[in-house]
C-alpha cells in the first residue's frame, strides 16, 4: 500500500474518532463516550478527574462491572488477576479499588487515553473466561508456545509511534538491526482490526524496516478444552472484513488453529 493511502486511511479513521467521541460533564468529571465497544455492545466511557491536583483518566470501574454482570469473579481467582496483569502491562495502567487508572498531563493526554482504551479493550476478552483455560489466556499461551520453541522475544514493549506511543506484545529481533513486531487479537472483530491497523499505520514511518505481524485466535472452546489442546478442532471463520483490514497494513497475519498445525512455523518467525 502506498504512502498516499496510508494517509487517506489514517485522516478517514480519525475523522471516523472525532465524529463518533461524545464528551458530556457531571459535576468535576468529564466523561467520553468513544466508538470502541464493551461487551454488551455498549461504548466504552473514559472519565476524567482532578485528585490531589493530578489529572487521572479512569474507567469508572464499568470494565469490571461488566465481567461481574457476566458471571466472571476476578477477586476469587488468582488466574484471572494475572491475566489483568498481562494485559494492563506496557499500558502504564493501573488497576485501583476495581477501577483502570492512569495518570496524565497536558502533552500525553491522546497517548494515555489510546493506552488506557487499549488495556480495556484487552480485559473485555475476559468475558470467554468463565472455563477453567481458554481464549483469555491468549498472551499466555503464546509467549508458553515461543519459549517451547526457543524464540527469542521481548515482551509488552511499547513503542512511540508519530501521534502516540502502542503496547506492542511481542517484538522479535531480526538479522542487520531488523524488527518483527507482533501483535494478538484474542477475540477478532472489526474495532479490534482497525486499532491494529491504527497502530501499524502509526508507527509506517517510524520504523518502516519494522515487520509488522498479527496472530489472530480462532479456536472455538467448550469448557473441557484447553486452547493448547491438540485434539481441540473446533474454529470459527474469522469475518473477511476483518481479515481485509488487517491485510491491508500487516505484512503477514496468521491464524493460530493453522500456525500450531504447521511445523514451519516457529521457523518463519525467527527467520527474516
């Protein structure tokens, strides 16, 4: 895709962010309504408030609220609390008294609010998370299978892009100083697509040697399997729109029931 396109996209996407963000007010905070979705399909909101003087962007605790309304306990398990830690992680976001935190001033307020969108976005997986090990578990699971296979990684890395800084999951170094960065889409869907290809337009003409890799989960569970297991055969179709987006700004995406099939895999990530 050429330059030009890349810059037609990228103004369309945030032309498509201004028109669909509402900002209403209630007292000392200021709520933004964002065109990303939680759950139940509703927008998810960003408040902003003053404490002590500092600037906090915050979730309002909905996140967690929403999970609880599904049935998911995050305080009676040990596991899911890790897994809100792997995805918070390279966010800067914090999570205080059942709440996404993070701190911002006057030159990061759109770098902040990306990463704090991002880190909700990534804990709204947890609604498929009510079996012992599934698709939550995405992060885990990947980085189990890398290290199995003996491929060397950084982990939740952010990297500063021209408008802001992006949570990367995994970057591979390659031969002559080259990159692979790798980012997982847990549970596909076509705002999950368009923030990855957001990122990667974002960080073009940053790091244009940089490739730039999607692993997309396509496995469908019941709560007997585990989402490693290799008798588990049940896949869902990712949507063509969603693959179509995710094409048009990664070099290559991958789909993980296939990669796990294919012994050439671990190979074609450490090899440029």
């Amino acid at each position: 895709m050429n330059a030009q396109a890349i810059h037609d996209l990228s103004s369309e996407y945030f032309n498509w962010l201004k028109s669909n963000i509402v900002v209403f007010e209630h007292e000392t905070i200021q709520t933004i309504s964002t065109p990303f979705l939680d759950p139940f399909n509703d927008g998810i909101e960003i408040s902003m408030e003053i404490r002590n003087g500092t600037t906090i962007l915050h979730d309002n605790g909905k996140t967690l609220d929403n999970l609880l309304d599904i049935g998911i306990q995050i305080d009676k398990s040990e596991r899911r609390k890790n897994i809100i830690k792997n995805a918070i992680s390279g966010c800067g976001v914090t999570f205080n008294n059942g709440r996404l935190e993070i701190i911002i001033n006057s030159n990061n307020r759109a770098q902040r609010m990306h990463f704090l969108i991002t880190a909700i976005l990534r804990l709204n997986d947890l609604w498929m998370s009510a079996t012992p090990r599934n698709i939550a578990d995405f992060f885990q699971v990947v980085q189990e299978f890398f290290n199995e296979q003996d491929v060397l990684y950084t982990a939740n890395k952010s990297i500063t892009g021209k408008t802001v800084e992006h949570p990367i999951d995994f970057i591979i170094p390659l031969p002559k100083g080259k990159d692979r960065l790798i980012k997982l889409i847990s549970k596909p869907s076509v705002q999950t697509a368009k923030l990855v290809s957001f990122t990667w337009m974002d960080l073009h003409d940053i790091q244009p040697s940089a490739e730039r890799i999607v692993i997309v989960n396509d496995f469908i569970q019941d709560q007997n399997q585990d989402i490693c297991d290799e008798e588990m055969k049940d896949t869902k179709a990712v949507s063509d729109n969603v693959m179509s987006i995710l094409n048009g700004y990664s070099h290559k995406v991958y789909l993980w029931s296939k990669s796990l099939k294919d012994q050439d895999f671990p190979r074609q990530l450490k090899v440029s």
